[in-house]
C-alpha cells in the first residue's frame, strides 16, 4: 500500500441549529480548493448564496488556502452557516490578527438559535388546539 504524504493542516469546528461542520486549512498547500463532503463547493452548494456564505470568510480576508470540510445534520443553508463558521475559528487559529475582522463581521460568534420543542397538548411548539364556541 503506498503510504500518502501528510499535509499539515488546521482544524476547527463550527456549529449551526443541528449542523456540525469539521473544517481543516491547510496553509502550506500552493492548490486552492474548496472540498465539502468530497465534493467541490460548487457541486455541494448548488445555490449562490450557499457557496457565498460558506466562503464569506475569505471574502473578508482576501485570502485562499486547500479547504475541506465534513458537515453532517442540519439543511443546506444551516450547514452552509456551520461551514464559514468553522472555516472562521480555523483561520484565527492560523492567524490571531484576522481574529477582529472575523468578529465584527460576526462569523465566529455561535448562533445558539435552535428549533423549539413541541410540547405535549399543542399541535407545534406553541400553537394550541383551536377553540370552538359551539
């Protein structure tokens, strides 16, 4: 089995309502890619704003590095949010002085907004029964 080379890489994780994205940089690689799930960003993110908000980071920074994130759970816009923001906590990881562009942008704050419960007696998380007077 021939062995495969270890590039040296970045991760970090990042979070969206049920999304988990592991995300790894690799700084030394001369390639830009940009992999989600094995797929390029633009097979995986078939829509615009998917692919805009998962690379918005390096929008900011004017930078590109071999990106390649696994996600899991969540829909494609969840993920996609889960994406830039793992992509977000490995470049400060990289680089402490992106840290301030990245969090007046708000990309590594984690949105805690998640879906409610339903709770027993109600149709949804808070939609009661309708009443009938007669």
């Amino acid at each position: 089995m021939p062995e495969k080379k270890s590039e040296k890489y970045i991760e970090g994780v990042g979070r969206r309502k049920t999304a988990v994205a592991r995300v790894r940089i690799y700084p030394s690689s001369k390639a830009q890619k940009f992999e989600v799930n094995g797929k390029d960003l633009e097979e995986y993110f078939r829509q615009a704003e998917g692919r805009e908000t998962a690379a918005a980071p390096f929008e900011i920074l004017g930078k590109k590095f071999k990106v390649t994130a696994q996600v899991e759970g969540g829909g494609l816009n969840a993920q996609a949010e889960a994406v830039r923001h793992g992509l977000s906590r490995a470049l400060t990881k990289h680089k402490k002085e992106w840290r301030k562009d990245l969090r007046t942008h708000g990309f590594l704050t984690r949105d805690p907004r998640m879906k409610e419960k339903k709770k027993p007696g109600l149709k949804g998380a808070r939609r009661a029964k309708q009443w009938r007077k007669r």
